[in-house]
C-alpha cells in the first residue's frame, strides 16, 4: 500500500532550551532512519511545521526545523497553524493526489500535534504506522515525558472505532 511519512514539528524551539522536548536527539536519529528508508524506498516524506505568533512564529530562528534533522529538495513542506496536521491544510489533498493509503507518523508533541494527527488519520482512513520512538514531548505536572510517549503508544495503538489501526513499531522495524 502505497505510504508516506510525516514529519511533525521538529522544529527548533522545541528542541532546545528549557523547555525542549526528551530525548530530542535520539527521537531525531530515528526520525532520520526512517526518512532515509521512505526515500529510498520513494516514499513521500512531508515535513510539517506548526506556527504561531510566539517562538514558532513563521520565518523565526523557532520556527526552522532542527538542525539535526536531514531534509532534503525532495521532501514536501506543509505549515500548520493547529495541533492536527489535516486541519486548514492540504495535507489530505497532497496524499490523495500521491494515492497515499498508509501513514507513517512521528515528530514533537507527543500529547499535542501527533495524537492529533494520528486521530485525524484514522478517522480519515488512513492506517496508521506510529514510530514508537520516534516522538517526544516534554513533562507536564502530572507525567514525565517518558511516561506521556507510553502512555499515548497504548492508547492510540487501542483505538479500535475507526475500522483502520495505529499499529506502534519501533523506527528500526518499519519499512516502506
């Protein structure tokens, strides 16, 4: 099944600082693993960048993406503005016009910008592949980053009401 692999939000501001996500370099290796598997395997990768009117606003030293990230011409820019990477963008006509029918998902945000996309995709159809380590987010009050990327690979790996899956897999084990 044809299948493309989205990239969320690495960007810098989350990446750095105080308030930068866990693990952030390691989630990026992976993150790069499996974007040089999708190109090699000719697989859209799309590079999605949320923004806003703070640290992510359009054009900022924020808002580029981490310099550890490996992007190349080839790979497919997409700007949003909220937390799904389908709302008030093209990225639902981007995969239609490339016959996408799977996603492979990863990036920043855990809680915020890949549940939500995740979401998305299955409500839209879309089975979706969730790099188990290939996502990050930064503590809350309540959990621990560590906690907050588990807790969301078992409850989106779970959801069972959209007659497609989430199936989490670690970076070195999906292919394309």
């Amino acid at each position: 099944m044809p299948t493309a692999l989205l990239i969320i939000d690495v960007q810098h501001a989350l990446c750095t600082g105080q308030d930068a996500v866990a693990d952030a370099a390691a989630t990026i290796a992976n993150i790069n693993l499996l974007s040089q598997r999708a190109r090699a395997a000719r697989a859209p990768v799309i590079v999605v960048q949320h923004e806003d009117a703070g640290e992510l606003a359009h054009g900022s030293a924020g808002w580029q993406l981490a310099a550890e990230l490996d992007v190349t011409e080839q790979d497919v820019p997409l700007r949003k503005r909220g937390s799904d990477a389908f709302h008030q963008t093209d990225l639902q006509s981007m995969l239609k016009m490339r016959h996408i029918s799977h996603l492979v998902i990863c990036g920043m945000q855990t809680q915020f910008c890949v549940e939500s996309t995740v979401r998305r995709a299955l409500a839209l159809g879309y089975p979706v592949t969730l790099a188990g380590d290939g996502h990050t987010t930064t503590d809350n009050d309540v959990l621990s980053a560590d906690r907050i990327v588990a807790h969301h690979n078992a409850t989106l790996s779970n959801l069972g009401a959209y007659g497609v899956r989430t199936t989490v897999r670690a970076a070195r084990d999906i292919e394309f």
